[in-house]
C-alpha cells in the first residue's frame, strides 16, 4: 500500500529508532554496551537531526512557491 498508511508506518520505524536510540544512551551510562553501540547511537541521532533541517528548509522552500504562484493566479485574474 502507499498513502498515508506507508508515512505512518515510515514514522513508526524512526519513533522506534529514537526509542531504541535512548535506551543506547542510557545503557551506555551505565556501562552495558560497548563503544559501537554508542557510535550507532550517535550516527542515528545525526541523522535525524540533518532530516529535521531538511524537512524544514523544503517546507519553507514549498510554501514560497506556493505562495508565488497564488500571487501569480491572482494577478492573472
């Protein structure tokens, strides 16, 4: 299926990431796990931090557009 039922499940996966992620960190406070999964954790949180950014910049970059052309429609009018 694609749709809103794949983006759900895309969120699910990267909730569980961050969940996951967490528990990383807080095992590795304790001293349970070794480096790598300290280096895992942290590629993860990279990554979903330069998602963020991304998605906001294309927000952004979509609302200008859309506003260009409805102030283009409008003046075809």
């Amino acid at each position: 299926m694609t749709g809103p039922i794949q983006a759900t499940t895309i969120e699910i996966v990267k909730n569980a990431g961050d969940v996951a992620s967490v528990g990383i960190v807080l095992a590795t406070f304790g001293s349970w796990l070794p480096p790598i999964a300290v280096l895992t954790t942290i590629v993860w949180t990279v990554f979903r931090i330069i998602e963020a950014r991304s998605n906001a910049r294309l927000n952004k970059l979509n609302e200008l557009i859309l506003r260009k052309q409805l102030e283009k429609s409008n003046e075809e009018t």
